[in-house]
C-alpha cells in the first residue's frame, strides 16, 4: 500500500484530500503538515473522521515527509509551492500540486499573471495539466501533476468536446462563471466576510483573473492555433460550487445533433462527466460534495447561439477530487477510487 503526504493539510482542500485519503482503499496517509507550529488533530478540522481518529496535522519537516511518502499532495499558496514541490520532484516523489505554480507551460507568463519569478522553470516541461478527461495518457508517466483551476475545470469540459470537434467560432467564447466563498480559501480578505458576501453577489478580477490563461493554453492546445476567451467571475452567497454558463458561436451549418453528439462521444465512458442532454441544465445541489462535472447545454436555430452550462464543486472536481481522481490515473487504480460513496 502506497503512502500519501498532504502539504497545507490545514486549508479546504487539505480538509477534503484527508477525507477522501483516509478511506481510499489503496493508499494510506504518511503525514499531514501545516505552517504553524502548534499540532493539530485532523478530527478537529475534519469531524467525518469520528472522535477515535488519532492523525495530527504537524508542523512542515521536508526531510521526514520525503522519507516516508510516495505521493505528496501540495496544498500550497500560489508561488510557495514552486520550491517545495521541485525539492519533492528531485527525490523521486510523485507530486500534485494544487496551485497555480506548474500548469503555466510559459514561465513569462506566470510571472505575468502571479507576479513571482518562477523558481523552478527547468520542470514546467515535466508538468502535466491534471485534466484527465482531456490528458489522461500523459498523466500516466508524469512524476509532476499540475492540478487545474477550479474555474477552468468547468469551462474547459464545457468547451473541450466543441473546440476538438471544431464545431465553434473560436473567437466567439464568452465563459461567465459563478463561485462559492470556498474558493477563495481560508485567507481572511474583507470581500469574503459573512457581511459582505451574505445577501449579496457581484463580479471580481474582470478582464485580469490568473485563470483566464490557464483556461486559455489548453484550448489553444486541442485547437492547434491561439484561442482567446472572455472571462468574468462572480462571487455567489454559498459555501461551494461553481456554476459557469458560456456562451459560444457554432459554426455554420452545425446541427445540434451534432453538437449533442459531440458531448456525448466525449463524455460517455468518463466516469465523472454527466451530459444531461439538449435544454437540460445542471445546479449546483446536483454536484456539491461530489467529484461530478455536469453539463448542459442548448443552440438557437436563429442566432446560431450554443450556451453550455457547467456545474462543479470547487472544492472537490475543482481541487481534492480532481486531485485523487489524478492519483488514480497516475498509479493505475480505479479512477473511482476513494471518489465514490
């Protein structure tokens, strides 16, 4: 049985990665680690656990997660988690890391966006972009896992079936996402306080959010040309999810059967992607708590408008899920592995 390390254990993601370790059947946990000098009980901060578990989350020894673990999870801040997770690829370990630090393949355009030299440019080469519905094979013989965007999650399986097919304009992509106040971690800000975010709901980052290249590359990938989008989030008055409505033009004679059929050759043997079909449309009671990405989606026969709609939980398809979800992939489990149930 593998052991499994988690970094940062003490973040939302962390939460949620010892919650699904501790019952994956193949791997079990080494270390749970955080910043803080004080030791903390996993049941504290994750009570699924039940009162007997006796895992405590530690103050970070590099020299002692390394030694003892096969799989290191980084929940990290972004530009932190360059150094440590490149100290863990040198010794051999298989990483995951959740931050933003290795999806970019340009490190000029990280630092464009993190505001952050990268510090460890030599493995952007190395890094596969942890979408496994569209890089499954790769991440099969990567030692270095760059876990997507909660953001990106949702729009890129929304657009991947259309752009791979070539059934849209690609200059036409407009994505409009909404997310849940968990998105935006544990760091105390004044936009994510209960007073402001309780009854109320607006924009943030618009035209300057860090997904929007991130989104940006991998369409550019499957389409083999530069693909720009527009991106604008919100913030909505809930714990989690992401609900993201975009809004494309088809091409020219493109039938919605063929649109229909695109979806559902992509998705049919994805154990969680479910396409619900034309002018059905997902929430995100359907997907929370779950590693689930659904997708709906419609086309106006006079305007040539497509409007798919993705649901996702941020916390889960959109980071720890996805996470494990990768892991699986990687070390040949079942893909359903501790994902399920």
């Amino acid at each position: 049985m593998l052991t499994c390390s988690v970094v940062g254990a003490t973040s939302f993601t962390g939460n949620e990665l010892i919650r699904i370790l501790v019952r994956h059947p193949h791997v079990k946990i080494g270390f749970l680690t955080t910043r803080s000098e004080e030791h903390v009980y996993a049941r504290d901060l994750v009570p699924q656990l039940g009162k007997a578990n006796d895992l405590v989350i530690e103050k970070f020894n590099f020299r002692k997660v390394a030694k003892h673990s096969d799989v290191v999870f980084l929940t990290l801040p972004h530009t932190l988690a360059m150094g440590i997770g490149g100290d863990f690829y040198d010794e051999g370990k298989i990483v995951i890391d959740l931050s933003a630090d290795f999806r970019l393949e340009r490190s000029a355009v990280y630092e464009e966006w993190y505001h952050e030299k990268h510090k460890r440019k030599d493995l952007l080469k190395h890094a596969v972009y942890g979408l496994p519905e569209v890089y499954r094979e790769p991440l099969k013989k990567t030692n270095l896992i760059a876990n997507p965007g909660c953001y990106p999650t949702g729009a890129l399986l929304g657009l991947h079936p259309l752009i791979k097919n070539d059934l849209i304009k690609r200059d036409s992509i407009v994505i409009d996402s909404k997310s849940g106040v968990s998105g935006a971690g544990k760091k105390l800000s004044l936009g994510t306080q209960f007073c402001e975010v309780d009854e109320n709901f607006g924009a943030y980052k618009v035209n300057h959010h860090q997904h929007a290249p991130e989104i940006e590359q991998t369409l550019s990938n499957v389409a083999g040309e530069k693909v720009r989008i527009t991106f604008v989030p919100h913030l909505l008055p809930v714990n989690r999810g992401i609900l993201s409505t975009i809004y494309v033009k088809r091409k020219t004679g493109v039938k919605k059967d063929t649109l229909v059929k695109a979806f559902k050759t992509s998705y049919a043997a994805e154990p969680f992607v479910r396409f619900l079909g034309l002018d059905r449309f997902p929430t995100l009671h359907q997907v929370q708590h779950t590693n689930f990405c659904d997708i709906g989606m419609t086309a106006n026969d006079k305007t040539d408008q497509v409007i798919v709609i993705t649901a996702i939980d941020n916390l889960l398809k959109g980071a720890s899920g996805q996470a494990v979800q990768n892991m699986n992939v990687r070390l040949g489990f079942p893909e359903e592995a501790g994902l399920m149930g």
